[in-house]
C-alpha cells in the first residue's frame, strides 16, 4: 500500500485511528470463521460519520477496496479482509444517538451492541426483538449487514423487519438516506434492499430501529424426547395447530452436553430438547401453552417443565445461547452452519445429517432454531489430525445440499460471505446470480465494497450480462436513484 494513501488515512482519523503495524492487524484477519485468513494492509478506527465518508472517498480515489467490520463475531466470513484492501473498524461508532417511546423508535450508530438497545428502552416495557445467541457482543451495524435473526425471529421477524431507515456511505462517499422513522414510505424499498447485503452496498453509519412492547405474559417451556423425530413432529404439529410461538428451538444431545456443561442450566437427560415459549396476553398465552404441553406429549415428551421464575426463563436462554461458544468443551475445532428447510421436512433431513455424520467420521451437533427450519449443524472436528477439517468443510456443504434439496435455503441469518459463495449456484441459476449483480453495481460499480464475497466468480461491473435479459423494471429504478 502506498505511504501516501496511509498518510491520508492518517490525516483522515489520527494517529489513534489508524493500525498498521502486523502484529495489530491480526486481530482483523477474520472474523467469527477461523478457517479464512488474511491480513488487511490498514486498519482504521473511525469516530464518527464525517470519518468514515473521508475513509471511502479516499478509498474511491485510490481504488483500494475496503471491508466494514462491526464486532467479528459473523461466522460466514463476511469481514474477512481483502489483500491490499483495508478494514474500516466502526466499534467506535458506539452512540445511542434518540430514543422516540412516542413513534417506538430508536436511533443509532452501527457500533451499538445489540443487547444495549433493550437494556436502553427496557425500563419503559420495549424491546428490541431481533436476538441473536451472540446479541451481547454483536453490534447492530453487523446484525443490519447479515439481516441476523435469532430465537424469537419465528414471530417478530428478522432484522429487516425492525429496520426503518439508514444513513449510508455509498462506495463512492456519497451519504444518501434510505427510508425513514414511518412505516411503508413510498417508492423503492432501498432500505430492504441494503438489509443482508453483507457490506456490498455500502456502510450504514445511523441507522432508525422499530422497538416492541413486552408482552404481557411469557411461558417458556422444557420438553425432553427420546429423538430429534419426535421432537420435529412436535414442532410440526404446533404451528399446524395455528399457534405462533415467540420461538422454538432444538437441541440434540450433543448440543445439550456442552451447553450443560458450560452453563448449568438443568436440562434433562435426553436425546431432542424442545424450548417453547409463548408470549401475548396473559389468557391467550396461558391457553396456548396448555396446548402446546399436550401436543408435545401427544409426540412422546416424557418430561415437561415451565420456568416459573424470570431467573428461571433466564438460566434457560443462557444454556441455548451459549451452545456455540460451549462446543469449545467437546471439540477443539468446528463449523457453525447455517441452512434452512421447510419445517415439515425437519425429521429427514436430520436423519439424513446424522447418515452423513457417520460417513464423514464426524460428529455434527445440532442446535437450531426449529420453529422457522433454520438449522445451526455444527460439525466437530481436530485441526490438528490431517484431512480433518477438509473432511469437515466437505461435511459441511453436503448439509447445506441437503436443505437446498429439501425445498430450502444455504442461510438463514448468518449470510454468504466467503464461506458459502461457491456453492450459490446449488441454489440460483446463472440469470439470478446477474440480476443480483446489476444491484449491486448501481451501488458500487467499481467493486470496492467488501469484495470476493457473495458472488461464486469475479464479476465486473463492465462485464456484459449472459443472454438472459432483466426486464428494465427489475434494476432501472435503483440505478436511477444515485
């Protein structure tokens, strides 16, 4: 990297700003995916908005690519670095900048950890719903990149539904704003299109949140099975039932060992653990749960146990999200992935990954969120025994194979980035993967926005489409705009 581009930088966000030494930028050589690595040229550490725009437009001019980067803890590598390019660190953007309990908005920047916006706003009854396991070091900024979910998406929805607007940094450093504080503004939905662009349209750096009441009551429940086919068939039956959950998550017995282990949370000895839990109004959730019970039971739960103390409720979401981070305490390495499947086809495809675990050698513990099919396999593995973690990788794909062949997704919440894009096409035809990328050049035709991710090949922006032709309507609009 040129001496004047890093002179620039440093004039752009002080000596304070700006990492280049190696031994500080291995910090930044990957994310929550270990498995890729590289070693960024700079890092910079910006403090505010009018910093970061100088950052891209210094970027812009040099043609040097640059990848946004909240707390790390994304685990399909969507902020692992470019060689040559630099890391632009917002954890500094770290302002709870309005809270609105008038309009239910809060207002902040992307270095806002997730949890903190609920523990803003929690003294007045609201929440901010989307809960991702690593919610207490996640940063919002990540979690709009992702379009992160978590237990409770099944019913209040994924991040993109409690986004409502964005100040944004396009590739270019220009600032636009999408959306607003109002629900259904008129025209194109932009700010739905920048939710899960995994950091290839640009950088939010203010972003307007919807927050939610606490519902009256909430009941969480514990249903132990003798096998992950009862307890998906219970699932089945309860969303058949027209009952909508706050969440329903699953683990298997692997799963429950190193959560037990690492959390104490009093979990039964079984093989599926179902955890239900119902919120609303306090008759409706009462009459939801005794239904809930009776259908688990109808599907061979043979122990029930209701939190009967927010303490209680509490232990029990501990266990269930510490269960990634617990897996260190029965494997030294693994894979954390992330397909999704209808949730009538749970049954199969987890005995179809319990037959792939056994041909790979391998063990895949399994901790999910049932109620929406999204799965979370995790595949266990030593680093250190040759052949291993290619076995592993290759185990890995297979599964997400299975989901797509199920009628399903590769993600759910967790993204594409570099893990995932060379098998995008098990799931989209080439005419899909070109539209995809006509967006994103209307928002960065110089491909300097967290490049080689998404995308199975290199595609340029100049490249000619295929002989598939987008009717107009389908990009014009977007290009249109900036």
């Amino acid at each position: 990297m040129k001496a004047e581009f890093v002179d620039a930088l440093r004039r752009a966000v002080g000596d304070n700003g700006l990492l280049v030494e190696p031994e500080q930028l291995r910090t930044y050589e990957c994310d929550g995916l270990t498995n890729f690595r590289v070693v960024p040229a700079a890092v910079v550490l910006p403090s505010d908005a009018t910093q970061v725009q100088e950052v891209v437009r210094l970027c812009h001019r040099g043609r040097v690519p640059f990848v946004a980067r909240g707390s790390g803890t994304g685990l399909s590598g969507g902020a692992l670095p470019v060689d040559g390019g630099i890391v632009i660190s917002l954890a500094r953007l770290n302002r709870i900048l309005e809270v609105d309990f008038e309009n239910a908005r809060v207002t902040v920047e992307p270095g806002v950890i997730n949890a903190q916006v609920t523990q803003r706003v929690a003294a007045r009854g609201y929440f901010f719903a989307p809960d991702p396991s690593s919610q207490q070091v996640c940063t919002v900024g990540g979690n709009v990149a992702e379009n992160s979910g978590g237990a409770h998406c099944l019913k209040y929805g994924f991040t993109v539904t409690h986004v409502l607007g964005l100040e944004v940094i396009l590739p270019d450093g220009s600032l636009v704003h999408l959306g607003g504080k109002t629900l259904d503004r008129p025209g194109y939905d932009l700010t739905g299109v920048f939710v899960g662009s995994e950091g290839t349209l640009g950088i939010a750096t203010k972003i307007v949140l919807r927050v939610v009441k606490r519902p009256e009551a909430i009941k969480t429940l514990i249903a132990a099975f003798d096998s992950t086919d009862e307890a998906g068939e219970a699932v089945s039956r309860v969303i058949a039932e027209g009952i909508v959950p706050a969440a329903v998550e699953m683990m298997d017995r692997l799963a429950l060992e190193a959560a037990e282990a690492a959390v104490h949370a009093g979990y039964p000895d079984c093989e599926a653990l179902l955890l239900v839990e119902v919120d609303g109004p306090a008759a409706e959730v009462a009459s939801s749960m005794e239904r809930v019970k009776d259908l688990c039971a109808s599907c061979g739960a043979w122990e029930m146990r209701l939190s009967e103390t927010e303490e209680e409720r509490a232990l029990v979401w501990k266990g269930r999200k510490a269960a990634f981070a617990a897996m260190g305490r029965i494997s030294p390495n693994y894979i954390v992935q992330d397909g999704v499947i209808p949730r009538t086809a749970l049954a199969l495809v987890l005995r179809d990954i319990e037959r792939l675990s056994r041909e790979a050698g391998l063990r895949v513990a399994n901790v999910f969120h049932a109620g929406d099919g999204n799965l979370h396999p995790l595949v266990l593995y030593d680093r250190k025994i040759e052949g291993q973690e290619h076995r592993a990788e290759e185990l890995a794909f297979d599964i997400l194979k299975l989901c797509v062949d199920a009628g399903g997704s590769i993600t759910g919440e967790h993204g594409v980035g570099r893990e995932k894009r060379d098998i995008m096409p098990t799931m989209f035809a080439e005419p899909d993967l070109e539209t995809m990328q006509l967006v994103r050049c209307a928002f960065d035709p110089e491909g300097l926005a967290n490049p080689e991710k998404i995308f199975p090949r290199p595609r340029l922006c100049a490249e000619k489409p295929g002989p598939y032709k987008p009717h107009p309507l389908e990009v014009a609009g977007v290009a249109e705009l900036f």
